[in-house]
C-alpha cells in the first residue's frame, strides 16, 4: 500500500510539473522579410520545402510547437538556424557571405547533414530526393 501511494505523489509531482511549464512560453515570432534570396524557380522550391521553417522568417510553428518542453527545442532550432543562414535577410549580406552561405548549403546537402535528422519524421515533404541534392548542389556551385 505504502509503494502504491508513493507512486501516486510521483505522477501528481510529474503531471503538475508537466502543467505549470505550459506557462513558460518561449518567442516564437516571424520578423519582417527584409530581402528574400532569389534562387532558380526549383531551387527555391526545394529550400522553401526543406529548409525555411528553420533559415528563413517564414517559419510555420506547427502544434507541438506550442507545448512546452518542446517548445522550448523547437525554438531554440530556429533561432539558432536563423543565426547561421537566414534567406529571408539574404539580400543583407554581403557578396562575399553570399558565394560562402551559397556553398554551405551544397556541401551540408551533400553530406546529409541538412535537413538535421530529427526534423524529417515530423516533416516528411522535407526529405530530400537525389534530384533535389543533385540541383541544390549544382546552384551551390554556380552551375543553375
């Protein structure tokens, strides 16, 4: 009886935990599109598929995004991908940041590392074909 009683307070414990960090909300806000990249029509489709909820001010914050401790993930995600490669301020940098971000984004498709592996089983439409890195590559490069 003693052990049913201590699990008991445990869930309490957990469940009243789990509610009161719903109150802790995190920023999840969409600034201004100040100067979109401007990339071939199939290049664009591919980034705005795969790569803008994270690289871009046209985040879509789907419903889990909302629940904490998820939230506070999800976000922390975006911000820090918006700080790596925003193309929603592409035409803020410079030309040089321009041909170096461009190349970034060929060499991290390559290499499977974008889109980061536990972003896909949620968004699915994200995954990227062998065509979609093959075009992405060759816009990297300069070839499209």
């Amino acid at each position: 009886m003693r052990n049913w009683k201590k699990r008991t307070w445990v869930l309490f414990f957990v469940i009243d935990f789990l509610v009161v960090i719903q109150f802790i909300t995190v920023n999840r806000n969409n600034p201004e599109v100040t100067g979109e990249i401007n990339a071939p029509e199939e290049v664009m489709a591919i980034l705005r598929r795969s790569c803008y909820d994270c690289h871009s001010n046209e985040t879509v914050w789907p419903w889990y995004s909302y629940v904490s401790p998820a939230s506070w993930l999800i976000s922390s995600d975006v911000h820090d991908g918006r700080e790596e490669l925003n193309f929603s301020e592409w035409k803020d940098y410079t030309e040089k940041r321009k041909r170096h971000k461009r190349k970034e984004c060929g060499e991290e498709v390559e290499e499977g590392e974008m889109p980061l592996w536990f972003y896909l089983p949620l968004h699915p439409e994200a995954n990227l074909s062998p065509e979609d890195i093959e075009t992405i590559v060759s816009w990297s490069k300069g070839e499209l």
